[in-house]
C-alpha cells in the first residue's frame, strides 16, 4: 500500500507549530498544484466547489496511539483514532475545504491547515445528504 | 509514504459488483477488526459515535483518470477527483459511519459499502459545526 503524491500545498503557513489544528480555527487559503501527470482527474472541478482533501502529514509521528486532545495535558489519554490528531499509524490529514479558483493544475482552496510543501494523494468532492442526488 | 493496515473490514458483501456505491445506499453493518498492536488507539471511541473510516480499495485500479460517473455510460467522462470513482492514483476510500457497538479491538458500524477483507487505514471522528467545540 505505497502512496504517490498527486500534487502539494503551496501556503504561507510554514511551521507545524504555527498551524491552527483545523481550517475553521483561522487558517489560510493555500494552492493545490496537482502534479502535470494527473491534472486531467481534475476535470469536473469548479469554484465553489466543497471538496476533501488527502494530505500525507509527513511531519507526523507514527509510533503515537494515545494523546492528550488538542495538546491539553488536562485532557485524559485519548486513543488517537477518537481524535484528530496528526500523529497516528498513518498520518493522513482530511481537510474539507471550499474551491475558490482553479488555474490549470492548480486548485486555489481554504481555508486549510496544512502547511507548505504538504504532500496531496486524493481528492474528493463531499457527499452530503442534499447533494447525494447531484453529485456524482 | 508506505500504509500499514491497522486493521480490516469483515462483512457479509463478498463482491464488489455486489456493494452499493456509497453506505447510505442499502449498505450493511460490518465488523471493523483493528490489529492487537494497535488496539488502545480506540481508546475513546463509544457506541453512537460518528466516525469516518479510511480504508484502502485494493480491487481499485489506479492508472484511471476519468471515468463515467456511476458507471453510467450516458454521463460524460469526468476526472476521478470530482468523483468518488473507488478507480484513482491512490484508492482511499472514505466511509462515514456509526459506531454500533465496540467490543474489545472490533468495532460494529455501518452502513458500509467496503466488502469483506478491505484493508482499514485510518479512524477519526466527524467534525461537524456543532461538534467542533466538544470533540477532540
């Protein structure tokens, strides 16, 4: 199970630690440029569009399987599948995001918490119950 | 960026020409067994939680671009990025379900459109408006 990057997160956001934990917590709009190779997947995609996307967090730790939520030592021990955070077995990040423009093989979105140089493996368009008849 | 299963999907759709498109189209409830090695990474998660499954779609085939949404010949070709087309560079499938039950390492959830022995790659929980205040 060897995952290739389809393309990377262009943002102004350069250190982990400066990165807010979700996108809806202040993040910025960052470019998604999809690698020459696939940009024809992009098809179909449009401004306005609510899309998931799949980042690789290379930056994560793979060997963590419990944590304090939201790096609270407060909080108890969480198992990390009961929470979001990055370091897990495999640290893929989700984040759902709007699509504002689309320039060739590059996808301007946010707002996202990643940060720069991120490497992307998929995405995909959200499925909701009011959109489930129209999306495809 | 190597996944490492941590656990699997065990239900009663054998075939995929037999699993619905998505969960919420008839699919059953499966049991998600998550690895020994990895089991306290659950710790937290309880029945009625909503959770996203990530799994890895090993019939998928991952050097197709475009496909007919739902294989309906009549719509035009699309890019698989604007599709849920399991065909993509990386077949990760994204499975929103409930928690029914947990007993030890296995989970009960469902609907889930994942046929028996799909690798699972990662659990988190939803994030929704509502829920971003409470959940870690």
């Amino acid at each position: 199970m060897q995952l290739n990057a389809i393309g990377v997160i262009r943002s102004t956001l350069k250190q982990r630690t400066k990165a807010p934990k979700q996108g809806s917590e202040g993040a910025p709009d960052a470019w998604l440029e999809v690698r020459s190779g696939v940009a024809q997947a992009l098809d179909g995609i449009a401004a306005g569009d609510e899309i998931v996307v799949l980042t690789w967090l290379n930056r994560a730790r793979r060997d963590v399987l419990k944590v304090h939520p939201r790096s609270d030592p407060r909080r108890p021990l969480t198992g990390v599948f009961a929470t979001r955070s990055p370091d897990r077995p495999n640290p893929i990040g989700l984040h759902p995001v709007i699509v504002r423009r689309v320039v060739k093989n590059r996808l301007r979105i946010g707002p996202i918490e990643a940060i720069d140089g991120t490497p992307v493996v998929d995405i995909k368009p959200v499925l909701c119950e009011i959109q489930k008849s129209r999306v495809p």
